[in-house]
C-alpha cells in the first residue's frame, strides 16, 4: 500500500506512461472489432487493485508526449460524444490508474485478459465497466479514428451510461505505442 500511495503521490493531474524514448514515424496498425464491456450489476464482487498493478504503476514514468496524445484522444472523445447529444465524459484517476496498468499488461498479451488470464477489469472492478485497447497508433487522433472505425469500441464511447474515463499510453522498449481507455459510471 506504501508503493502505490507513493505512486500516486508523485501523479500529476493526468497519468501517461511512456518511456522516455523518441517517437519514430507514425505507426498504423488495426484494432480488431472487439471491444470489453460489463454490466454495472455483473460481477459484484470487490477487487482492488492488486500487488502485481501496484507494482506496474509504481514503474511508471510521464512525458509530455504521452500527456499530449492521451488529453487529445480524451478531448477527441468528447467532441465525438457532444456532437450526438451525449454528455462529454469526465476525467478520472482512478480510471487512468487502471488505464496505465492495461495499457502495461497488454505489450506482452493484447488481450482483454489480463496476464494472469482474469478479467480486464479486475484492476478494479468497483470502478471498470468499459474497456478500448489499441496498439501502434501514435496519436490521440489517430487512435481515436481507429476507435471510432470500430463498432464495438465505438459503441464503448458513445454508451449513454458512462460518466467517466480514463485513458492511458505506454511505449514498450521497442518503441511501440499501447493504449488502455477506461469506462465507468
């Protein structure tokens, strides 16, 4: 608990995990059609964030790249959600907590799974009810029109019922870009 208290403390106001690496070309990759959802009354049992998140979390680093792209895909969304009447989304921590831990988890398996074969939102399961993923795209607007292009991920986006999200993006060692955006209520 100690380590992730200190992780949080050392968050400003929006998390996004990059290494400290430069960005090559823009990549382009594409998002199968398959996109994680939950009901709010399923799995009603608690799970918090466990030792294994606390300790990805803790590895974290920020950069002003990752920051820019994450808060474009974020302002991308809700210009997308306010031009068809929805109300735009509002910024979570806790949700971009649980974005940064996916977002991690997924360079080593693109799944909705997590490495230990549980559920995407058992990194939190009082607070996930939505997830997107994607990889290889190297900004908010691209990753967005991905999204977008996608009729799962983009009725993740356009759900009436979600309130609020976090989006996080992490660069693996070999330069790679991978995104986690998470829903709730």
């Amino acid at each position: 608990m100690k380590k992730f208290k200190r992780a949080i403390a050392t968050v400003v106001a929006v998390v996004f995990s990059l290494n400290l690496m430069a960005c090559g070309a823009e990549k382009v990759a594409t998002i199968d059609d398959v996109a994680a959802l939950r009901g709010i009354n399923e799995d009603t049992e608690n799970i918090y964030i466990d030792d294994a998140a606390i300790a990805l979390a803790g590895e974290a680093t920020t950069s002003e790249g990752a920051l820019a792209a994450a808060q474009s895909a974020f302002s991308l969304v809700n210009q997308k959600r306010t031009a068809a009447g929805l109300g735009a989304l509002a910024w979570s921590e806790p949700l971009t907590q649980a974005a940064l831990v996916r977002a991690q988890e997924i360079v080593g398996t693109f799944s909705h799974s997590r490495p230990n074969g549980s559920a995407w939102y058992t990194v939190d399961s009082t607070i996930m009810y939505g997830e997107n993923l994607a990889k290889l795209y190297n900004t908010g607007d691209s990753v967005v029109a991905a999204w977008m292009a996608s009729p799962t991920h983009a009725a993740n986006i356009m759900e009436a019922g979600f309130k609020t999200v976090g989006i996080a993006v992490f660069q693996a060692e070999n330069g790679n870009w991978y995104w986690a955006q998470e829903f709730g209520y």
